[in-house]
C-alpha cells in the first residue's frame, strides 16, 4: 500500500512539473499571439475574463490567480486605452464592474482569431494516427486533478487553522 501510494506520489511530481512546462510554453505562444496584436498575455487573459457577465476586479483575480493590485494595474491601462470602462456595482460601492467597450470586444476577438489558428497547428501535432490523443479526456483529468488540488488545500488550510486557534 505505502509502495503504491509512493509511485502514485512519483507520478504527480513528474506530471505536475510537465504541466508547468506545457503551461510555460502556452504561456510564451499566447505572448507571441499577443505581441502581434500590441496586446500582452495578462492584458489578454483579463480582457477574456471580463468579456462575459460584470466582473469585479477582485473577481476577475480570484480566476486568473493573480493579485487583485495586478489585475487592477491592468484595467486601469485598459480603460486608460477606451478597451475597458467602469460601472456601478449596486452590491459593493467600493468594487465597481469591469466592462469590455466595443474597441475591447474587438481587440479580443482578434486575439481570439489569431490563437485558433495557433490552436489548429498544435492540435495537427497533436494528432497522431498511431495514438489518439484525446483531449477531451485530458482536459477531464486536469480539472479533477485541479479540483483534488483545492480540496486538499482547502482541508490543509482548515486544519492550520484550527491549530492556531487554540
């Protein structure tokens, strides 16, 4: 048992550290996509999350996993450029809603032209007739694995918690 759960450990450092080199290189494919339209990654990643329902800051940072300061410093640039705009949040006065303007909407989408034709080119490599890849499956597995993650943190935290308080 404590042989099994030792592979399985194993297992997780080696795909933790290809996640995080998998995320690297998306990361410096997304800032290639996104120099070619003036934009940066971060800029991007937060004109895509405000681009549905209002977004508060703060909310906007808890999904990117960045600091509410970092996102903020990023909407202020971006309404400083009319891609962005405030508005009332009648729940909280204090944390107004980011709001995507026309120009915003537009820059978004061609970023979001210019990685589907990055998205293509990966996924052609991906393919491969000897071995389906499927992500579908993948994407299953990341987000358990993501979700397995929180739990274990939220549960680690708790019990940090309780020790303190006594």
């Amino acid at each position: 048992m404590v042989s099994n759960e030792r592979s399985s450990t194993n297992e997780l450092a080696l795909l933790v550290a290809d996640v995080y080199e998998a995320a690297g290189a998306l990361r410096q494919s997304g800032e290639r996509i996104a120099a070619a339209e003036g934009q940066t990654q971060s800029r991007w990643q937060t004109l895509s999350v405000v681009s549905g329902e209002p977004t508060t800051v703060a909310q906007a940072a808890r999904r990117l996993g960045v600091s509410r300061q970092n996102v903020q410093r990023i909407v202020n640039d971006l309404q400083s450029e009319g891609l962005v705009t405030f508005s009332d949040n009648p729940a909280h006065k204090g944390s107004p809603f980011v709001t995507l303007l026309p120009p915003g909407r537009t820059v978004l989408r061609r970023l979001t032209r210019a990685a589907s034709v990055a998205h293509r080119a990966q996924v052609r490599h991906l393919d491969n007739p000897d071995q389906r890849f499927d992500l579908l499956a993948l994407r299953s597995a990341l987000q358990r694995l993501t979700e397995a993650v929180r739990s274990a943190e939220a549960s680690v935290g708790s019990a940090q918690q309780g020790r303190n308080t006594h």
